[in-house]
C-alpha cells in the first residue's frame, strides 16, 4: 500500500522563475532610506516653522502653528505619511540583511518599526483636520486636547514612541552583530535616539534633524546590501 501510493505520488511542482523578483528587492531596498529621509524632510520642515517659536504640542499651540504656516505644515504632513507607508515597506528589506546574524533581534526591530510607524501614520493624518480648523478660525484646543488623551488614542502614542526610538535601539544593535553591514551604519541609526533625546532636552529640533539624516546614512548601507544579495540569498532569507 506504501509502495503503491509512492509510486502514484505527485512529483514536486516547480514554480516558475519569477520575474518581479529583483524589481522587488530593489524597491524594498530604496524604500527603507527613502522612508526616514520622508520623516527627515517633515522635521525639517517643522524645525523651519517652529524657527521663532511655537509647537504643537498642545491644542492651542497646534492652532496657532497651524494657522501661521498653513502650507507648511501640510506639506510636512504629507512628507510624513509617504515616509510612514514606505518605512512598512523598506523594514522588510533590512530584515533580509540582518536576519541570518540576529533572527530574533532583528525580528523584534523590524515588527516594532513598523508597528510604530503605522501608528504614527494616523496620528500624522489628523493634522489635515487641525489645518483645516485653524484655517476656519475655529477655537478647536480643547476638543483636540481631548482627542489626543482619550484612553483609545493613548496606545497609538505610545507604540509610536517606542517605534521611533526603541525601534532605532533595537535595528542599531542588530547591524552590530551583522559581519556583512559596516558598524558606522549601526552608529548612524544609533545617532538618532541619542540626538532626539538631546533635542527633546535642549528643546530644539534642529538636533533630531542632525540625527535623521544620519540614520538615513546609515540605513542607506543596509539598503546598498539588500540590492546587492543574490536571488538565493534573497530567496533563503524571506
């Protein structure tokens, strides 16, 4: 009985070559710089805003931010959200790169990124609404004050936050470990936690600029390998 259904046994299907195979390592590759370089462009364009004072750290500062620089503040938006969506996108390819080195490291980075930037993308998306109501003249601050801290929104914040800045701990400490990635890679992901934390001490955001575009430097390496893995590579670490 073993015998015969051995013998009458399919054989192994072999899937045929895939041609979208290298357009999508390649694509997942460029994303990852070109996603924080998004985010880089949004904190330069607030460090701009914010240049003579104001935040949005409040309902009422947010208005008057908002109010002041309109266009600005949209287009920083806008320059957040396409980070957001190709940060999800491009982790993928750095968990190709450093996986054989730290699978569990580099797993618990890359699905903390990207948890925290999901979040982030809809924190960001509100800001269109308080554009508009500044706009309109709406004295709006305490129901957005009352949005931000409603028990729902809480956890989006703070999975962001732990996204953005253990995310960059965990992805630096895993590019350590990697023989295949430079160690100045890790220290430029690792410059953003330091100098974000400078920043947000100093109160100036001119320094979690320095450290953006330094972890776009240094992601920029991760990226350099990930296009240059062979198709089995590719294949074998998915």
């Amino acid at each position: 009985m073993t015998e015969t259904t051995a013998a009458t046994a399919a054989p192994p299907v072999r899937l045929p070559p895939d041609p979208t195979r290298r357009l999508r390592q390649r694509a997942s590759a460029i994303a990852l710089p070109l996603g924080f370089a998004g985010q880089l462009v949004a904190n330069l364009g607030y460090s701009w805003a914010t240049r003579e004072g104001g935040d949005d750290l409040s309902g009422a500062s947010a208005l008057e931010l908002y109010g002041r620089e309109p266009g600005l503040m949209a287009f920083v938006t806008v320059a957040a959200l396409l980070g957001c969506l190709l940060i999800v996108s491009g982790a993928f390819a750095a968990a190709r790169v450093l996986r054989p080195w730290s699978p569990r490291l580099t797993l618990l980075a890359v699905l903390t990124v990207v948890t925290g930037y999901i979040c982030y993308f809809g924190i960001v998306a509100t800001n269109f609404v308080t554009i508009a109501l500044a706009q309109a003249g709406v004295d709006a601050a305490r129901p957005l004050d009352e949005a931000q801290s409603m028990p729902a929104a809480v956890p989006m914040f703070v999975l962001f936050l732990i996204g953005n800045m253990g995310g960059a701990l965990l992805l630096a400490s895993a590019v350590f470990r990697s023989p295949e990635v430079s160690g100045w890679a890790g220290a430029g992901i690792l410059s953003w936690f330091v100098l974000h934390v400078i920043g947000l001490v100093v109160g100036s955001e001119w320094f979690e600029v320095a450290g953006g575009a330094l972890q776009v430097a240094g992601l920029a390496v991760i990226a350099r390998r990930a296009i240059r893995l062979t198709s089995r590579e590719w294949a074998e670490r998915g």
